[in-house]
C-alpha cells in the first residue's frame, strides 16, 4: 500500500525537520531550518529575499523557514546561498 503524506494535526504538513532533510541553523535572527536545493531539483522561478533578484530555474539555492512552531508552508523563502550567509551584514530587505 503507498504511503500517504497526512498533515500534523494543526494541520501544516512536516516540513522536514525530523526526518533529516532540512538541517537546523541557530543565528541572532533566531533558529531557522535550512533545505539546499540543487540545481536539477530547481524548476521554478523566485525571488531572493536578500538581493531582491531572481532565482531562476536550474539555479542551485537553499529554502528557509522559521524553525520555531509557527513557521509553515508559507513562512518558506528561497535564497541564493551566498545572500543567506551574508544576511546578518545587510540591511533588511523584502523578507
């Protein structure tokens, strides 16, 4: 029988933090969990809350959301890795 993805029950989905594909980050700006995406698995286009550029598709970039309870599906933003790690050194932007 396949699998069935079930929300949790408030209702979001697992995000991923317990079974090991998005790894946790803890930073001034709070605790974050962080999925890479690789350029094969990147079919879309988004917008790079730390540059305010497009990501487009086939660009390698991470997915970031809030680690805490309240961070859900639509707490999630895609970032180009290097705007990720220089966040803290920016001014705040779109996010």
């Amino acid at each position: 029988m396949p699998r069935r993805n079930r929300p949790d029950r408030d209702g979001r989905a697992d995000l991923g933090a317990s079974t090991g594909w998005a790894r946790s980050e803890s930073a001034q700006d709070g605790d974050w969990l962080v999925r890479t995406v690789p350029g094969a698995q990147a079919t879309k286009y988004y917008r790079c809350p730390g540059c305010d550029h497009e990501i487009r598709p086939g660009t390698p970039h991470l997915v970031v959301w809030p680690a805490d309870e309240t961070g859900g599906i639509a707490d999630r933003r895609h970032w180009h890795k290097p705007c990720w790690d220089a966040r803290g050194r920016r001014r705040p932007g779109r996010w």
